[in-house]
C-alpha cells in the first residue's frame, strides 16, 4: 500500500437530530464522514484525513473544529468563501429515521475546485474512501477531477473502497447515476454496496444478483442488506456472514457507514473478509444503540473487539 493515512472523500453535514419537544440537537454528519468516524476510532495509528471543502462560516469552522477535536484533519481541503455547509434533519418513528436536507449551496459541492489540492489530499493514503453521494453532488466536470485523482492515488499504490450509496433525488435521472457509479467501480478494490439501494439503480433481484454483477467489476464485494447476511464476493466463491439482530435499535442512522467503517479498519489490519464482515456487524450493531449517526470511539472499540 502507498502510506499509512486514510481518507475519506465527501460531504461533513451539519445534522439536526430531534428531541423530545421543540428541541433540536446539532452535530456533524455525512455518510463519508460517518464511516472515517468508525475507521479512525478503530485504526488510531493511521492518520485520518477528511477530504471536502468548507466554507468561512462560524459552523465551517465549528466543523472544521471538532474534526480536529477528534483527531481528524482536513488536508489541503479549500476554504470558499461566502460558502457554507449542508443542512439535514433527522425524524424518528420509533427507530427508523427520515430526513429533511438543504444543501443545495453547500460548500463541499467544490471539493474539487483545486485539482492539485485534491491529489494531494490523497498522497502517502494506504485507503482512499469514496460514495455515490460525493459523485452526485458534483457536477459532470468536478466528477472527472475527483475520479482522476482517486484513479492516480490507487496507481500509486492506496486501496481504494467506494460505497454507491444511491440516493435518487441527488441524481438528474437514473440513467446517469449508473454511469457515474459504473465509471467509479472501475476505480475501485473493495466495493460495500446495500442490496435495496442496488435493486433500486439497477434492477437487481437478489443481493447474490447485485454480488455477481459487481464480482466482474471489483475484485472483492461485499453486499449490505440490514439485519440479513451480507454477502461476500472474493475471487470465484461468495460467502454469507450473518448479521447481529438488536431488539429495541434506537436509532438506525449511519448503521451502514459504520459498517464500513469496520470493515475497512479490519481489512487493514490484516483480517480476512469474513472476519472483516463479523467485526463490521458488531460495530454497526452497537451504533443503532445510540442516537445519532456518530457512536462514541469506546462503543465502537469495545463492538470491534467483541
């Protein structure tokens, strides 16, 4: 692998999560984010860089704040002026969550405003981390730009993990999405797909369809589908883990990302797949305990670890 760092590439949101009442709590959260909150807690030798653009705002800076608090810097990220960042709330029903965004403006629409800078973002990273969300919320020439740096930072030896994380309303048409997350695949070693989303883009009827598609695109695959197995993709063989069940979850917000996040940090650490998938169930086990999508690093170390 190229270095020792990890970084992730997207959108860090400002995130409103209702109370009980009029109240509303603010955090920060993204599904990028959420997944290098969980692969920082677990792999706390590799420096973490979060990969955006911010803007010069006091909540850019109270973002940009606690990233640091946490041991989390930003690189060469650029700074735009009179920009700001998204804005999402979560609602519950019980323990499943909706969301309300307005991040039409938002500052990490411009995270490849600086080529240069975003390369060298990605410089000495032994994994580089990308979504779906973070290509569709560029536009077609920012997206060349950012699949051109991932591209050369892999040629120089970092793995890079890709999640597609299709979200329609971000996209112009589906037709598009597919693209773009086709074009991405082709970039990518470790691909964490969830099979709803999967069926959603491109038809597919079962996660062993979605498994197989994926298995000729990305040498190892690994398909997410809530409480069911994820199923592993790796060489010729497809592999089921069973995933935990949590009677009384109280918030399912970023269960995936953490996922992710514990796949990841197992995988460099020297896990095989199916030992990387059991941890990765664990962690996103013990997130759906706690509200919001960032569990603390102590729940997180303490599921890793079992």
């Amino acid at each position: 692998m190229a270095g020792t760092g990890v970084a992730s590439i997207g959108e860090c949101m400002l995130e409103l999560s209702g109370q009980t009442g009029p109240n509303w709590r603010m955090g920060f959260a993204g599904d990028t984010f959420n997944t290098l909150w969980a692969l920082h807690a677990l792999s706390t030798e590799r420096p973490a860089t979060y990969v955006s653009a911010f803007g010069d705002d006091p909540f850019s800076q109270a973002q940009i704040d606690f990233l640091g608090q946490n041991g989390i810097g930003i690189g060469s990220s650029p700074i735009i002026a009179g920009a700001r960042p998204g804005l999402y709330a979560i609602t519950l029903t019980g323990a499943e969550r909706s969301f309300t965004y307005w991040r039409g403006d938002a500052a990490a629409r411009q995270l490849a405003s600086d080529p240069a800078a975003l390369s060298e973002n990605l410089v000495n990273q032994a994994l580089v981390y990308f979504s779906g969300i973070t290509l569709a919320i560029l536009d077609e020439a920012a997206r060349a730009v950012l699949l051109a740096a991932v591209a050369k930072a892999r040629s120089a030896g970092s793995l890079v993990a890709f999640d597609p994380n299709y979200r329609p309303r971000l996209w112009r048409n589906r037709e598009d999405a597919q693209a773009a997350i086709v074009e991405a695949l082709a970039a990518t070693d470790i691909a964490l797909p969830t099979f709803p989303d999967e069926q959603m883009l491109f038809g597919d009827a079962t996660p062993q369809a979605t498994a197989e598609r994926l298995r000729q695109l990305v040498s190892e695959v690994v398909v997410k589908n809530g409480e069911q197995p994820a199923l592993i993709a790796q060489g010729e063989t497809l592999r089921e883990v069973p995933a935990i069940h949590v009677a009384a979850p109280a918030d399912t917000t970023g269960a995936g990302d953490s996922f992710n996040g514990g796949y990841l940090a197992a995988r460099l650490a020297g896990h095989d797949p199916q030992e990387a998938a059991r941890r990765a169930h664990r962690v996103a086990a013990a997130v759906v305990q706690v509200r919001g999508a960032l569990a603390p690093f102590e729940t997180l170390r303490a599921a890793f670890e079992g």
